[in-house]
C-alpha cells in the first residue's frame, strides 16, 4: 500500500541524536533528584558490602598462599563463606538497586514527557523542536495521545536491539524500528539545515563527556582495588 507523500523530507539520525540527547539533559537532573534518596541509600550498602569485603581479604589471601587446598576447593571454601557470601549478596543488591532506579525513573519520566509533547500542538518534544523535527502518522498526520504512546513503547525495540533499531534512521528510508512498528515518522524542516553547527559541538561535548566518565571510572577502580590489597597486605 503506498503511503501519501509528505512535504517535508525525513530527519536523519545525527539530527535525531541531538534531540534525544537534549531531552535527555532536561530529564537526567529530575531524575536525580527523585532518585536520591534511594540511590544514596544503595550507594551507602554498597560502601558498607565492599568494606566488608576488603576485610575478608586477608583471610582469603592467606588461604590461597598458605595452599591447603586446590584451587577448586579453595573457591568452593570462599563462596560457603557466611560473612563473604551475606557482603557479595549485599553487593549485588545495591548494585542493581544503582542501575535500576535511575533506569525506572528515567522510562517513566521519558514517557509523559515524550507522549505529552509529540501529541501536543508542538508535535515534537522540546529537543525535537530545537532541531525543527516534527512527529507525524504514516499520513503526515498530527499524533494523538494513543499514537503517541504507541511510538514511545515501540521505542523499547530499538533499545533493546542495542540501538540497531535506532541504527537504522542512518539507511533509506530512514526510519527507526519503532518508526516502523508504530506507522509513525519524523520530519525535518526544509527553512533550515540538518545539522547546526551547535549540535555538532552538542555531540562534541557530550563525546568528551564520555570519555571523561570512563576515564574517571577506570581511575577510581584502579585506586580502589589498590586500597584493598594494601589493606589486606598490611601495609
């Protein structure tokens, strides 16, 4: 069945990158502050699990070179271990408890936000908009709340194909995953270009970002396995 052609050309993927990653920033600050209290809570269990562990350390260590016992044995010993298994059950917790609650926050802030405004009169979220997108049917028509919704939950596929679904804006026709499972489509304004040089540095920044993040997070597990085998050395 062919689909009524529509004035405006379809938006590609770094324009649709920069609008996600906007909304996002707007959204990341609610999140946590919502989730504060929670994620500080686990952060401290957290704490509380590793320090716990460190301790165990040296025991452990002094098992594995006094050699009573093969390697096997040895690890069947650890994980029998009451106070190392109750830290490592502790651990987990809090660690899912981390990446869970922000996660949680994040879909049910990001589904009023995104079906709220792509079913308004706005037809785009506000990261949408700054970069001229607007979200329309398979017939260039205006989404209602039910469209809408429909698009953010079809969203989850794209997701979880490991943004191959979202991948897929960069080829012909340039429609996500969810594009096609919701008949729904993204539009970029012909008045003005594609991509502003300010979402390029946007996309920039955010590279940097990155790259900082993981750098920091690498820096401090470093630090931190380092605190635990002096501590358990004695030194």
């Amino acid at each position: 069945m062919a689909h009524a052609p529509t004035e405006h050309p379809l938006a590609g993927l770094m324009p649709r990158t920069v609008a996600w990653t906007l909304d996002a920033a707007c959204l990341l600050p609610l999140v946590a502050l919502l989730g504060s209290a929670r994620m500080g809570t686990a952060l401290d269990q957290a704490r509380t699990a590793m320090d716990a562990l460190a301790a165990a350390l040296p025991r452990l260590l002094e098992q594995a070179i006094a050699g009573t016992a093969d390697p096997m044995t040895l690890a069947r010993l650890w994980l029998a271990d009451p106070a190392l298994a109750a830290a490592s059950a502790a651990l987990h917790a809090a660690v899912w408890s981390l990446l869970l609650t922000p996660l949680l926050l994040y879909v049910l802030l990001a589904c009023v936000w995104t079906v709220g405004f792509e079913a308004s009169a706005w037809q785009a979220t506000p990261g949408k908009r700054a970069l001229g997108l607007t979200v329309v049917d398979r017939d260039g028509r205006r989404l209602r709340s039910g469209g809408a919704l429909l698009r953010f939950l079809a969203a989850g596929l794209s997701w979880l194909t490991l943004n191959i679904g979202h991948a897929l804006v960069a080829f012909k026709p340039h429609l996500a995953l969810h594009d096609h499972a919701s008949g729904t489509r993204v539009l970029a304004a012909r008045d003005r270009p594609a991509m502003p040089a300010w979402g390029r540095a946007w996309l920039a920044l955010l590279g940097l970002a990155f790259v900082a993040v993981l750098a920091w997070g690498f820096l401090a597990l470093q630090a931190a396995m380092q605190a635990a085998m002096q501590q358990a050395l004695g030194s």
